[in-house]
C-alpha cells in the first residue's frame, strides 16, 4: 500500500469503497499543513532534486514548475502540488525554528512586535536568501 510521506498515513487503495480520491486528496492537505515546516521562503526556482514530503513556500516571482504560485505552499510527492494559504496560516522555517503567518498577501514573521507609538516593525521576509 501506499503511504503518504509527511504523515506516514496509509492511502486507501483505488476503487476500494469509491471515495479514494476524495480521501486520498484529504490526506494530502491535511498532512501538507499539519505541523508544517518548510524548507524555504523565498526560492523562485523549483529544487533540482527534491525528497518526497519535502515543503517549501513559493518565492514571489516563481519559475519553471511553480511559475502561478507565488507565495503557495509546494510539497513533492512524485510530483509538486501546491496549496493556496489562507490568512492566519503559519509554518515554520526548519533552518532556525522561526515561524511566519500568511497576513492574507504575504508571509510575515509571527509574533510582530508594535512599537509604543503604534509603528509595527517590518516583519517581511523579502530580504531572506
């Protein structure tokens, strides 16, 4: 049987009781933003050599397989599929632990302090490499 790589959940087998797809899909988004940890925020270009459950957010001026899909969430299972964030989303960056929310057209880092004279600090995730 199959098994879906992030969750280690098994896929229900094609034809089984009629709704494999439908479950199959579930599984999917569920196990996409479960506990979700990326790789990256900003690449543009797809990994050459992607592991299957490996995540990463879209860049904002994306290439190649992930051109349309700024700022989405892309996960490779045998192939890449993405998923659109819905404001107050969140995940966290693998590389230093920090986690960043989607403010509904970007991704921000949480936990945005505001100054006493009401400035917030920019909290845009533009300059990481």
């Amino acid at each position: 049987m199959a098994v879906e790589p992030i969750s280690g959940l098994t896929y229900q087998e094609a034809g089984m009781l009629q709704t494999d797809v439908l479950q199959n899909e579930l599984l999917n988004y569920f196990a996409a933003w479960s506990n979700c940890s990326v790789i990256s925020l900003v690449l543009n270009d797809p990994p050459v050599s992607p592991s299957n459950g490996d995540r990463y957010i879209v860049g904002g001026t994306p290439t190649d397989d992930w051109a349309g899909f700024a700022n989405w969430l892309a996960v490779y299972r045998d192939a890449w599929e993405f998923y659109e964030p819905k404001e107050g989303d969140s995940v966290i960056l693998i590389t230093d632990l920090s986690r960043y929310s989607f403010d509904g057209s970007g991704w921000v880092a949480a936990g945005a302090e505001t100054t006493a004279a009401g400035v917030s600090h920019d909290n845009s995730i533009s300059g990481l490499a």
